[in-house]
C-alpha cells in the first residue's frame, strides 16, 4: 500500500454528501438527538450516508432538529476545508511493516482497523478550559477524500497565535464552525472511511496528555458520546524506545527532532494541523520500519480516550 496515494481527492464529494445539494444547515443543535439520528441510520446504511440522512434532521417539526439557527453555507465548508494536493506529499513510500506479509507471499493483506493520523492546535494547554481552533486527518488507506482539515471558532480570545499563527480573526468569519457543528461531518468522514467490522485507530504524537484529551472534553461539551470503536495510539512513548547510534536513549523525541532524525522535508509552516499531519505520516512509515512494529502491535499499544485518567470526573 504505498502512502504516495494519500493525497486529498476532491473534498466538494463529501461536502456535496451532506448538505449542499439539499440545502442542509448546519446550526447549533442538540447533539445527542443528531448523533443517536446518525449512529442509528449509520447501522442500517451502507456508507457514505446520503444527503436525506442529515437532511432528514433538520426538517422543521422534525424531533431531531436544529435550534439556534447558525448558517454554515457550502461554500463555508468549502473554505474551511483545506484541500491538499498529491504533489506536496513528496512520493511518500510505503509504511514496510503494513505491507511486508504481502510481499512476501504475494497475498494481499487486509489491515485490521481503518487508521487515521491526526493533530489538533488549541487555545492553550488546558484540557477543560481551552479549546481546539484547527483539526487535521489523513486516512493512511489514501484514496479519494483520504485527508479532512478544518479551523473551529473556540468562542473565546486566542492568546497564543504566537505558536500556530492561528488568530482572532481567522476563526471568527461566519464560515468556520463551531465544534458542535462540525461533529457531524467529522463523523461522516471517519464512517465513510471505517472497514465495516473493523475498528478505528486514531494516531497523534503526544497524543495520550494532548490531542486525545481536548478531543474528549470536545466531545462532551457537546453532549456527544464518543463512538466506543475507536481507538487511539500514542507515538510519543513508542518513539522512547529509540536509540542513536551509541545506543543511547535520544535526548528528545518531540516530532520536530524526528523530523530532523530522519530528514524528512518540512513543506509548510510548523504547528499547523495538516503540516504536523503530514509529517507524522513519514515518522510513523519511519518509526514502524525501525521499531519493526506491525498494526497489530500498534493495536496492542493503543487505548480509549473514556479510559485516561485525564479524562475521569474530577472528585
């Protein structure tokens, strides 16, 4: 499976999927009722849902619809959602352990879960109190519509623009969602890549004390139960394992220093989703060749976000 085709195919196929063909908007609403809607169609459905789906819930009188109406247009999603090109991905090769039982028996293998890469940048450090204005997604199986990137309006001052260069006035225009008006297209992405069956595993460096966290309190501020199929892995603590050529521990393992490791290119600004994405896709290809890790390992290592301890109700 080679990663060079994990480059975004045309994304107005997903967004023409859920609205802008019927004239969905996206509103604030009450996300339980939309979710139980789409958990219950998605498992009498084959995927990608159709376009009645959504709409469906936003009839008027409908027990499902919106309140607060908030207009997200489709040329808002079309703006907020980066597409990238085949070119920027630099022939990015195979992930070894991924596809060496094909090789070598000339049988193709099936992988045991739809694996995700992803990054997120935030407010802050705060798991409760900031929150995520940038998530990004690449579906190590490529393909057509294999990368999601949007910004989020926070609804509150980002005081560290320093570091992303994500500012006020970015995430504040009418055509960037709010994180509860995107959860149902993040969950439509991530169905109309799932293998039925087959579970979902998200991968995030430092993903155990950051990504993972905010995506959970994310999720609950909404009153949105996170999907139990997925699952998550950290690169943080498996990068730990690695040593220079003294067999030595490395003195950081942050994804910037294995970029540097492994001399992999950097084609955009550092500290943006889809960049940090990007590159975690050549340090796991690099990580996994090293560490001979095959996905089931990767399995073995990976956790639910209910299961952190960062994640339980404080006492």
């Amino acid at each position: 499976m080679s990663l060079s085709s994990i480059c975004c195919g045309n994304f107005h196929l997903l967004k023409n999927s859920i609205g802008s063909t019927c004239g969905i908007k996206f509103l604030k609403y009450h996300s339980r009722s939309i979710y139980a809607t789409l958990f219950s169609i998605r498992r009498h459905q084959s995927r990608p849902l159709s376009t009645t789906v959504l709409a469906r819930s936003t009839r008027k009188g409908s027990k499902q619809s919106f309140s607060n109406s908030r207009h997200l247009h489709s040329e808002s999603v079309e703006s907020s959602i980066e597409v990238f090109k085949q070119s920027e991905l630099e022939q990015l090769k195979s992930l070894h352990t991924y596809n060496v039982a094909e090789k070598f028996s000339g049988v193709k293998t099936e992988w045991p879960a739809t694996i995700l890469v992803f990054d997120i940048e935030t407010t802050g450090f705060s798991r409760r109190e900031d929150r995520i204005i940038e998530f990004a997604v690449r579906d190590l199986m490529g393909g057509k519509n294999s990368t999601f990137q949007t910004l989020i309006n926070p609804e509150k001052d980002v005081k560290n623009t320093y570091i992303h260069g994500i500012s006020n006035n970015m995430l504040s225009r009418p055509d960037v969602p709010r994180f509860g008006e995107l959860i149902p297209i993040l969950l439509q992405y991530v169905w109309s890549r799932q293998m039925d069956g087959k579970p979902v595993l998200w991968i995030a460096h430092n993903g155990r004390s950051f990504d993972v966290p905010f995506l959970f309190f994310e999720f609950r501020r909404c009153k949105v139960q996170m999907p139990g199929d997925w699952l998550f892995v950290d690169t943080l603590p498996i990068a730990r394992q690695l040593v220079d050529s003294k067999g030595s521990k490395l003195s950081s393992v942050s994804l910037e220093k294995l970029r540097e490791r492994y001399k992999i290119p950097l084609t955009g600004s550092a500290h943006r989703a889809m960049q940090d994405v990007t590159t975690l896709c050549y340090v796991l290809q690099k990580l996994t060749f090293e560490l001979k890790l095959t996905v089931p390992q990767l399995l073995e290592k990976s956790f639910r976000a209910s299961d952190l301890p960062a994640t339980r109700p404080e006492k």
